[in-house]
C-alpha cells in the first residue's frame, strides 16, 4: 500500500486527519498507512530533514509515499521537495480536507494504482475543491 505523510506547521496536519477520520467513520481496521510531521517553529532545519526522512521510511512498504505539505514555499514543503530525487516520493502543497479524503479512498480502495497517478488524481481533486463562491 502506498503510504501518506503529512507535514505541516505546528498542528495543522493532525486537524485534518482527525476531521478526515470521523468523516471517514475510521475504525482501528481501517485506520490508513499515515504518518503526521509537525513543524515547530524555529528548529533546526537538519533535525527536521531527519524526522520526515524516517517518517518517510517508516511509511514506505516498496510502493513509495505520497507527501503532502500544507504551502507551497513553506520549510514543511521545502525540506520535503529534497526527498524527490533520491525516493520514490511524490510531494503535494497545498493540503486540503477534500484533497486529504480523496487520497484515503483512493489509497485503500485502488490498490494497484502507482504512486505518481495517485498524486497526479489527488492534486487535481485539491484543484477542484476550490470554489469562488461568485462562480458558483
């Protein structure tokens, strides 16, 4: 199974997953390959490249993991975006609660489905969460 690791500042990541998992109605079986980072503000940027790499480790079975970070140019996504060429890793910025849904489904219902078009499915359902209200 692909795994999911999530890395925002301070306790956004653990937010989303808890609201994802009432939603979802997770019970212990069916608790997802997840792992949640939280970035404190000012600590050491090498000690935090360690902990998403074991994070990232730890979450990957062969299949390689999907992270997703909460903003783009952020320390979460830049430290991430450095595993991209020595891992089998693919990052997303921007997380969202439909974005994080959509990639629970997909990862424990599409089984077969490879890393880089479940990230390529899951971006485009974060795009298109987004709404302007005015185009509604």
């Amino acid at each position: 199974m692909i795994g999911l690791v999530i890395v925002t500042h301070e306790q956004i990541g653990a937010e989303l997953l808890k609201v994802a998992a009432r939603l979802r109605d997770d019970k212990p079986e069916r608790k997802p390959k997840c792992k949640f980072v939280p970035i404190e503000m000012n600590i050491n940027p090498d000690y935090l490249e360690e902990i998403i790499s074991d994070a990232i480790k730890a979450m990957d079975d062969g299949r390689g993991v999907l992270v997703m970070t909460d903003m783009f140019g952020g320390t979460p996504s830049n430290i991430t975006l450095s595993f991209l060429k020595d891992r089998k890793v693919e990052v997303l910025a921007g997380v969202n609660l439909p974005l994080l849904l959509h990639a629970l489904e997909l990862i424990e219902n599409s089984p077969e489905m490879t890393l880089e078009v479940l990230a390529d499915e899951v971006a485009q359902c974060g795009q298109e969460s987004i709404k302007d209200g005015l185009g509604l």
